[in-house]
C-alpha cells in the first residue's frame, strides 16, 4: 500500500474564521445600548462597530492562519510560511523535564516569526549538518509523535 506523499498528518489552521462572529456581536451591543438608552433604532454607529472590528479581525484571523499554521506531511513540515523537508531532520529531542533548560529550547523556532508564537509549545529538533531548530504548536504532543514516528521510520 502506498501512501500519498501530501496526504496531511497533522495540521493547525493558525486561527479560526469564528472570530469574525465578534463583529455582528459588537453591533448587536451597541444597537441594545442605543434602544435601552432611548435612542431608538439609528443603525450608524452599529453599522460602524460591525464593519470597523469585523474587518480589524477578518485582517488579524488571515495573518494569523499565514504565519501561525502548522502542516506535517510525509515530506514536509510547513510552520507558517517556512518549508522544511523531513529529510532534514535528524531527531526529535524528548520533552523538556525538570528545572534545567535543554539548549534546543534556545535554538531558531522554525517559521519566519522571532520564537515559538504565543499558545504554542516548541518541539526540538535536531537537523543535518548538526543545526538544532524549534518546530511548534498547540497540539505539540501529537506533532511530536507524528514527527517522532516519520523520523524513526526513516532514521534507523
């Protein structure tokens, strides 16, 4: 049985679309505040809110679901826009236990942003020509055992 080298093992969107939901809900409030305060109905201010964070959201959600994404395949681990192949990475390193930090947790996380982003948990990685890296994400326990798994396949 073969299987499909893109075929998807792992993956985080980055951020969800449901935020845009907060949008409608800010118009909601500022339109319940208008009736209760005796204002009536002037759909101005709401209309306002519902474009104003809407779009302040539509614009952070994209961001990101670009820079915050995970991907494993059989080939690659894609964190955010930076491409790594599996070919590269040599070992994943065990989990950091205790008071002492292992030196990978000072190591490049992967992706083109400055560390591991906020909500996520880095994830060693020790890559060819004796590099250390940092992959990451919210679900790390369950990347780390697909990469575990791809890497020992192939790392006798």
């Amino acid at each position: 049985m073969t299987v499909p080298t893109d075929e998807r093992l792992f993956y985080e969107p980055g951020a969800s679309w449901a935020w845009l939901l907060a949008g409608p809900a800010a118009a909601g409030a500022m339109l319940a505040i208008q009736i209760s305060a005796g204002y009536g109905l002037q759909p101005l201010v709401p209309g306002l809110f519902l474009v104003l964070v809407s779009g302040f959201l539509a614009i952070q959600v994209k961001a990101a679901r670009i820079h915050t994404s995970v991907e494993l395949t059989r080939d690659t681990l894609r964190q955010g826009v930076e491409t790594t192949r599996l070919a590269e990475i040599v070992a994943v390193y065990p989990p950091a236990t205790g008071s002492e930090v292992p030196k990978w947790q000072s190591a490049r996380a992967l992706g083109e942003l400055t560390g591991v982003p906020r909500g996520r948990t880095g994830i060693g990685l020790k890559l060819s020509n004796n590099r250390t890296a940092q992959a990451w994400a919210r679900r790390h326990m369950k990347l780390r055992e697909e990469l575990t798994r791809l890497v020992e396949e192939r790392v006798p």
